[in-house]
C-alpha cells in the first residue's frame, strides 16, 4: 500500500474571510517565514494557495485545506503546526467542522479484499447491458466519540482507501482541541485500523 498524492490534508470548515490571508499575513502568521510560495486563480472562486515545499495552505471560501506535499511523519507535524496556528489566529471564526484526511491505495490487492466487492446484483447489472466500472464501499465508524468516514473503491484491479476523522466543531478552540499534537495520532491510528481489518500496511519510503 502507497499514499495518494495530495490526501494528506486537514480541513477546517467554515465561513472565512479571504480578505485576512494575504501573502505578508500568512507568512507570519502560519509559515512563521518571509519566503512562501503564493498562487491566486484567475477565477474569484478559485482558492488561493500559499505553499513551501511541505505544506501548502488552500483558502476557499468555505474551507480552509492545510495539505502536505511531501507524504511523510515530518509534513505531517507541520500541517499539525500549520492548521494550529490558523486556529489561534483566528478564533473568533463561525466555524462547522474540522477532519483529518488521508489517502492510500493497495495494487496488489488479494481475495479477501476483492471480495469485499463481490455485491450479489453484479450480474443482474451485466445482463441489463451495464457494465460495472467502479464499485465502492462506503463506511460511518464510532470510537470514543470520534467519527471516522470510511471508503473502500475498486477501479481497474486497485484499491483505493479514502479515511476522514471528523469531528463536529463551532469555535476556534474546540477545532484546534481536534488537531493540536493529534495529527499524528490519527495517521498512525488509520494506518493500525486498516492493517488490523483490510491486512495492508504502508510499503517502506512509500
């Protein structure tokens, strides 16, 4: 099993006011550095992007997506950092929710885990005339109060797994309660989880 390119990501859901982030605020405030990437769309709704060569900052309107660009334990801590400091900065921020994101796929999956698959109309649809392109399976998990949003999808032989922790939060505090020193905590706990129930593990360097 591998990462997926840019899935390793916090978000923070709410009403933000792109007007604070401009590059000089940004870079003080989250990157704590004079030097940051900067890129604007040519579309009003396009997000602005501020990056380094770890992690990128993406400013919507009604999000806020802090995603790591290397995909590794040390862009992991400082998209924990990153997202922290937002949280901080702007506190007083109408906020909804907050999810810890990552992404996986396995290529050489084995019978166990096609067979999860094996849905009983399959060929009910390849006699009406379809054919099955992508099959996916869709999973709301509890544990000690923390939702995980789970999602199984096969398309031409890969698995592709898909984890969100989310987490239900109005005020600065109480998203920065979720993400603060948790990151990590969540990527090493999707990483069990999926060893534990679906038999894969993160190929080394991977």
């Amino acid at each position: 099993m591998i990462a997926n390119p840019n899935s390793w990501s916090v978000v923070v859901v709410g009403h933000w006011n792109r007007m604070i982030f401009t590059p000089q605020w940004v870079g003080a405030q989250l990157f704590q550095a004079e030097n940051i990437e900067v890129q604007v769309g040519f579309i009003p709704a396009a997000p602005a992007i501020f990056q380094n060569q770890q992690v990128a900052v993406e400013i919507h309107e009604k999000r806020v997506d802090v995603r790591a660009r290397i995909l590794n334990e040390a862009c992991l801590g400082q998209v924990d950092q990153i997202a922290s400091r937002l949280l901080t900065a702007l506190p007083n921020t109408p906020l909804v929710a907050v999810g810890i994101n990552f992404g996986f796929h396995e290529q050489g999956a084995g019978d166990a885990l096609l067979n999860m698959f094996n849905i009983p109309d399959g060929p009910q649809i390849q006699g009406a005339g379809w054919e099955v392109a992508e099959r996916k399976v869709v999973r709301k998990l509890m544990h000690d109060g923390r939702t995980l949003n789970l999602s199984l999808v096969l398309q031409n032989g890969v698995v592709n797994f898909e984890l969100n922790f989310h987490e239900d939060a109005t005020t600065g505090d109480a998203a920065r309660a979720v993400v603060q020193g948790h990151v990590l905590e969540r990527y090493q706990e999707a990483l069990e989880m999926l060893h534990q129930v679906y038999g894969v593990e993160l190929e080394a360097g991977a």
